[in-house]
C-alpha cells in the first residue's frame, strides 16, 4: 500500500538575500552596488543574510535567488519624483515596478521573478528598494543627488532586514575584516 505525502518545502539557505542591482558604468543605475557596499562597510551582516551585487545578470540570478527565503532588491527606480527620493515597493506592486520602472535592465529583473514563480521558488516576501535616479547614461560617477541620499537607502535597507528578524549592527570600518564587496566596488568610488 502506498501513501502519498505532501512534500514539505525544503528550508532555504538563505534568509534575507539583499540584492543590488544595476550597471555601475550608467551613472544612478550603480546605486544598488553603492549601497551595499556602503552596507558592508558599515554594518556586521549576521549570520543567515546575503549581500550579492547582481548587476545585470538577470537570469543569472535565479539559483541564487531559489535559495532565499526573503528577498531585498535594490535598485534605481524611476518614479516622477525629484533625484535622490527614498522609493520602497513590495508585494504584487514588485513585478509592476520591475517591468515598469527600473533602468534599462528591467527585462532581465522580471524575467528573473516570472522564472522563479514558474518553477516555484519565488520568494516569501520581495521588497523593492530604492532610489529616484537623476541620470542613467554612460558614466561612472553618480550624481550628487543619489549620493548624498545612498545613507538614507542604506539604514532603509537596514530596517527592512531588521524587521524580518535579523539584527544589524553598525561597527566602525576595520581595515582588517574581508569585504569581498568593497574589494570588487572600490574601484568605483563606492
């Protein structure tokens, strides 16, 4: 005699994965790896939260975000409202957003959620957070706008990841510690 049983999910390896994304040679649209690197600079990220900087790999992307529990995009999101504006979306309004509203790499962003609702491993929860670019063309510098709001969307960042539970600690810069991060973006300016 046999039984069926209900397959019970397996636990993701990932908690919270906060996911920046963009291209650091368009101007704003580097702003998703400027904040994390800022992030990792100055915050331990505890155990069971991932930092990735996803740049515009979009479909790439899907193994790793298959593994996460809850996921934190962050991105340059255009809105209508002036440079430097704290943009924060989630739920249904996500996929709206990425198909909408994100810089020139937004195919790729809502390929990445329609594949992972496809095969089923889209997610708990997908916040979108943000900022309002001045400019997304070829250039490695941001404006003055999104850089003087990159804090801001970082401690956004940081109690979004607070309130799923995790704690954030902000510590002082240790020239010691291992950023794999600000190894790759600190050639940028970030």
């Amino acid at each position: 005699m046999s039984r069926n049983y209900a397959a019970e999910p397996a636990a993701k390896a990932i908690g919270v994965l906060v996911l920046g994304l963009g291209n650091v040679l368009l101007g704003d649209d580097g702003l998703g790896a400027a904040a994390l690197a800022r992030m990792e600079r100055s915050y331990r990220i505890p155990p069971g939260v991932r930092l990735e900087d996803g740049g515009t790999l979009g479909l790439s992307l899907l193994g790793l975000l298959a593994d996460a529990d809850r996921v934190i995009l962050v991105d340059a999101v255009r809105t209508g409202s002036a440079p430097g504006t704290l943009v924060r979306i989630d739920g249904d309004d996500v996929m709206d957003a990425v198909r909408e509203r994100l810089s020139p790499h937004q195919i790729g962003v809502a390929d990445l959620l329609d594949a992972a609702r496809l095969i089923g491993c889209y997610p708990t929860t997908v916040t979108l957070l943000g900022l309002t670019p001045e400019f997304i063309d070829l250039n490695v510098a941001r404006s003055n706008a999104i850089d003087a709001s990159l804090d801001e969307l970082v401690e956004a960042i940081v109690r979004e990841v607070q309130s799923l539970g995790y704690e954030m600690v902000r510590e002082a810069e240790s020239e010691g510690r291992h950023r794999p991060l600000r190894d790759l973006t600190r050639h940028f300016g970030m």
